[in-house]
C-alpha cells in the first residue's frame, strides 16, 4: 500500500470569512474547522492531485465544547468540478462521525462502481450506455479512481454549537495493490440465474479486471444480458489480457451481437476464454473485430445465431475443443475495413473442434457472406476437427488463401446437401490432408472447385459411401 498525503494548506472552507483557519495542535498537516453561529452547516472541500487511488484516507477529532449538543460529520462526498463553481457528484456516503478521541475514517466504505473511470480509464465523460448506478455495490475488491484535474473531497459538518470544532486530516490517497486473486461478477451485483438481466454487472466485472489484471470466474452460473459486452483494451492501462472462465452467458436480444472483443479505442485486445458457453439466437455470438494471439479453450457457441463466432482482421488466435453449434453459420473469417486498409484475417488454427448442424449457408464461411472479396484471409487451419450434420454445405471458402485441413472429418450431410465442400474461384491454394468424407443419401459431390481457384490440393483422403444410401455418383469434382 502506498498513501500519498495532500498538502491541506490548500483546503477550503465554505464562506471563508466566517471560518477560522490553523493548523491544529500535534497533528501534522490538519486544519481546526469551526463556526460562529449555532445550528450551520460547512461544507470542508479537499482537492486532489492527479493521481489513480483505491481509496481516501483521513483523520478526524471533535473537539467538543462542553455541552449537551453534539456536532457531527454528516456526509462524505467525491465530487468533480465541471465548470467555475459547478460540482458534479461522483460518490457520497451519509456518515456520523464525532469521535472525540482523534480517529481515521476510509471512504469509500462500499465501492459503487464508477463506470466513467473503469470504462474510459478517466473521469468523464460517461459513456451514454453505461450510466452511473448508485445501486450497484461491490461485496469485495478494491475500487480504482482514476482523478484529473478539478476533484474535490467534501466533507460536511453539522455544527451544533459555535464552540464546537473539527480537526481534519492529514488526508492521503491509499493506491493499494489488488488483493484479490480473481473475481466474479457477484462480486458486482449480478444475479447469474439466467433470468436477472446483469448486463451492468458484467460490464463492471470486465472494466475492473483490465485495470486491475485479475481473472474473471464466472462460478459455473449463467449471467443473463441483454446488450451487448464490449471487451476492448482500454488507452492508459496495463493490460495482460482478459481471463474470462468457467460460465455460461445467455444473450437475450434477438438482434445485434453477444460479445465484441476488438479494437476500439486502445491497442488490440488479447483475451483467454475456458470453459465457457454463449447462448443466444441473435445475429453473432462472438466477434473478435482485431483481436490477436487470444486463446479459446473448451468454449461452445450455440442456440441460433445468424452466425456463431465471427472473426474480422485478427491474427493468431487459438481455438481448442471448441463446439460450434446449431448456428446458421457457425463461423466466419474475413477481414475488418478500418477505414484505411483492409486487413485479413490469418493464421488462425482451430484445434478438435466440432462445427456441427449449422442450419444456414455452411458450418465454415471463409469470406464476406454478401458480397464476394479477395484476401478474406490467409493459412488458417482445421486440426482434427469434425464437420457434420450440416444442412447445406461444410465448408465454403470465398476469399480465403492458403486454408488447411488436417485429420478433419465431414459427415453427415443434411437430405438437401448436394455439394458437402464449396472452394469458389475467388480463394486458392486450399489443400486437405488425410481427411475423410462421408457422404449422404442425396450427396453427390463431395468437393467441388470452382474454375480460378488454383492450387488445391488432397492428399491421403478418401470419400466414404454408407451402405444402404443408394449412392452411387460420387466424386470430387475439379477444376484446376
């Protein structure tokens, strides 16, 4: 822990002509507040430096006047000054504090979390979607406050007597290193009953896990949301990457997408995910918008999206043990269009992955859905995966260079799936290495390559026909 003291000959008092200002006797670095009328109120402001702290830290004694009335500290308030005179609240706490033996008092005492500073990484402005909630408290964790210029801390005094006084100080900013190993979003006021809506909560738990570097365990709950989670790398912070594991997430919009993990407004983010299920029946479930070198491990994506995990201009990602499931697409890779260039998605490597009954176009897209566009992306690969039950195509690779498969399994094609592989003319150099294809009753085409999509090749692969299917044209039709 580290506190940083503030210099009180700074602090000011509410009507300065009717206060008296000195240093209080042996106590370092305070000021002796008092009155001249009974029954006033005075408002004692503290400014800050500029400075990221957990907490404020200061001490107090009542100096009472021997009387039956008692003064008291009625309120602690962190304020931030938005023009000449204007204060805006950030956080209060209704206190009691007329100790007469001298004393220290730590606010805040519970943590309401600050989306302003955990999000943007400053003090404002605050993000139109994600208002302040003076409801949501934290049951454990430290808070972060990131100040700039124009924050106050108010204390105010209830003088009950004009003799009375307060001494007040020293005041320091205690800047504590985190003492949790990990935290949930209980520990932000979700519920994770499927039902709750704790999208707030969620937001909460990921913008205090970058700042502060800890791993988020969802505690095998399913944490119900209703907008989307932004997971970006905020400007300003540290950040090793999000650990996000062990839940489920259940996106209850039928429109727009689950989770976004991109670059928005600081560098690209890296994220690890484990254990974890998204739900939902809306247009995506996850979308990495450039994210590089993130891991995915036993993460499963179902339930209905337009298209279940979407990949746009990120680089050496890892997916293991994944399941894509019952998703029109359940997934996409393509570039990303920043505005300048267009960047390809590439070296992407899904590992023992089950991409199965995909009710749309394919169970992998490797392009723009709607329109046709080169360089989508480059050496992404299939290891060991399995393809199956899909009800118009396995693979469709539309833009996509230098694609992969290997030890991957296509079987089970749905009754209206005539072509199982579709290489069209604007990818090339596609190649399958020991895979096998186990064709349906109405397939007839295992692979089929469009003219100008060069460079295929299939090396120690085999198509399978099931007894009983009737099949009795099957092939891998070619044109290179």
């Amino acid at each position: 822990m580290k506190t940083i003291w503030i210099d009180l000959k700074e602090v000011l008092l509410q009507d300065e002509t009717e206060q008296t200002q000195a240093f209080a006797r042996n106590v370092q670095n305070a000021v002796e507040v008092g009155v001249h009328h009974n029954n006033q109120v005075v408002d004692v402001y503290v400014p800050l430096p500029e400075k990221s702290f957990n907490f404020i830290r200061f001490g107090y004694e009542y100096l009472r006047h021997l009387t039956d009335c008692r003064s008291k500290i009625t309120k602690v308030a962190l304020h931030k000054m938005v023009g000449p005179g204007n204060l805006s609240l950030i956080h209060s706490e209704d206190v009691c504090l007329n100790s007469e033996r001298y004393n220290f008092y730590t606010f805040p005492q519970l943590y309401y979390p600050d989306p302003c500073a955990s999000v943007n990484g400053t003090s404002s402005p605050c993000p139109p979607d994600i208002p302040f909630d003076n409801s949501v408290s934290v049951n454990s964790g430290l808070p972060v406050f990131h100040s700039d210029s124009g924050w106050m801390l108010a204390i105010t005094i209830n003088y009950v007597d004009f003799r009375d006084k307060f001494v007040i100080g020293p005041v320091g900013l205690e800047n504590h290193l985190p003492t949790k190993t990990e935290i949930s979003p209980l520990d932000f006021g979700a519920v994770g009953d499927d039902i709750a809506d704790d999208w707030f909560a969620l937001s909460q738990t990921i913008a205090y896990a970058q700042a502060n570097n800890l791993p988020i365990n969802l505690l095998n709950r399913t944490y119900a949301f209703s907008n989307t989670l932004e997971i970006d790398k905020p400007s300003g912070v540290i950040d090793k990457g999000l650990i996000l594991a062990n839940g489920r997430l259940h996106f209850t919009n039928q429109v727009g997408t689950a989770i976004h993990v991109g670059k928005s407004r600081g560098e690209i983010p890296v994220v690890s995910m484990e254990n974890i299920s998204i739900l939902g029946a809306s247009d995506i479930g996850l979308d990495l918008s450039r994210s590089n070198n993130s891991s995915f491990h036993k993460v499963s994506i179902s339930g209905g999206f337009s298209v279940g995990l979407r990949v746009l201009g990120s680089l050496f990602n890892d997916f293991r043990d994944c399941n894509f499931i019952g998703n029109q697409v359940n997934v996409q890779i393509s570039g990303y269009e920043d505005g300048r260039d267009w960047v390809r998605s590439n070296d992407n490597n899904f590992w023992s992955c089950n991409l199965a009954n995909p009710t749309g176009t394919a169970a992998v897209y490797i392009g723009e859905l709607t329109t046709s566009r080169d360089l989508c992306g480059s050496n992404n690969i299939f290891h060991s995966c399995d393809f199956e039950g899909f009800a118009q195509r396995a693979v469709v690779i539309d833009g996509g260079h230098g694609t992969s498969f290997i030890n991957c399994r296509f079987e089970r094609p749905g009754t209206n799936t005539q072509i199982m592989v579709l290489l069209k003319a604007s990818g090339e150099s596609t190649r399958f290495m020991n895979c096998w294809f186990i064709v349906g009753a109405n397939s007839n085409i295992a692979l089929e390559v469009e003219s100008g999509h060069r460079h295929v090749k299939v090396i120690n692969s085999r198509i399978g026909i099931p007894q009983g299917t009737g099949s009795s044209h099957v092939e891998i039709a070619h044109a290179w």
